[in-house]
C-alpha cells in the first residue's frame, strides 16, 4: 500500500513539474505553441533547408510561414509545395531553389510540416508573389 501511495505522489510531483515548465505554474497557462521549428522534420538540417529559408522571416528564400500565407487552404498546396521542393526551379518569390535531390516522401513531409505553420504575410516589397 505505501508504495502504490509513493508512486502515486511521484506521478504527480512529475505532473507539476511538467506543468511549471510548460509555464502554467501559479495559475498562468501560456497558450502559445511551442516553437514550431522543435516539430520540424530533421529533413530540413539534411538538405540544409535553413541555409536559406527561416520559419518567419525571408533570408535568400521566402519564410515558410509566407509559403503557408501564399498555399495554405488550397486544394493541390501539398502537391505543388512537395513538387517544388523535390525538384527546385524559379518559383513567385523571385528567386531559384536548386534541385537538391529531395525524395518525394522527404519533400512531403516538410510540405506537411511547412503547411501546419501559422501563416503570415510577407512585407510588401513586390517580391512575395501574391497568392495564387
């Protein structure tokens, strides 16, 4: 009995803890999520994605949340976002993405992860394509 009552106050103890960290201790729940790039598929440090690309802000490419703005909610989004990764070309943004050799179940995965961002437009410098 004493040590189902051990192992019962352990199980909390670590509850609490898990909880603080995640900041809801003394009552203050932060609703944010976690930072999107900890759920980001390791492909992206493998094709060395991040050289030139950032989750909200444009770097040599677009930002991925700009991507999201510009794709997300259309039908073929998945389809068109995956095909351009696994094979490069000159897209909307004004620029070319070298054909890196992606594998198409690689390019979807990081299509998938890329379209469960938070979209966010990009600035206005007549560069960000528009949606279409």
């Amino acid at each position: 009995m004493k040590r189902i009552w051990m192992v019962t106050a352990l199980a909390i103890g670590l509850a609490a803890s898990a909880a603080w960290a995640q900041g809801m201790g003394m009552g203050m729940m932060d609703s944010r999520p976690a930072h999107p790039i900890r759920h980001a598929p390791a492909a992206l440090t493998q094709y060395g994605c991040m050289a030139c690309h950032a989750v909200a802000s444009g770097k040599v490419g677009p930002a991925f949340a700009w991507v999201t703005w510009r794709y997300g909610g259309k039908a073929d989004a998945l389809r068109r976002i995956s095909t351009f990764i696994a094979h490069g070309g000159s897209g909307p943004w004004g620029g070319v993405m070298p054909d890196l050799n992606v594998p198409p179940t690689q390019a979807r995965r990081i299509a998938r992860w890329i379209l469960s961002l938070p979209p966010q437009a990009p600035p206005r410098s007549g560069a960000e394509g528009g949606r279409s």
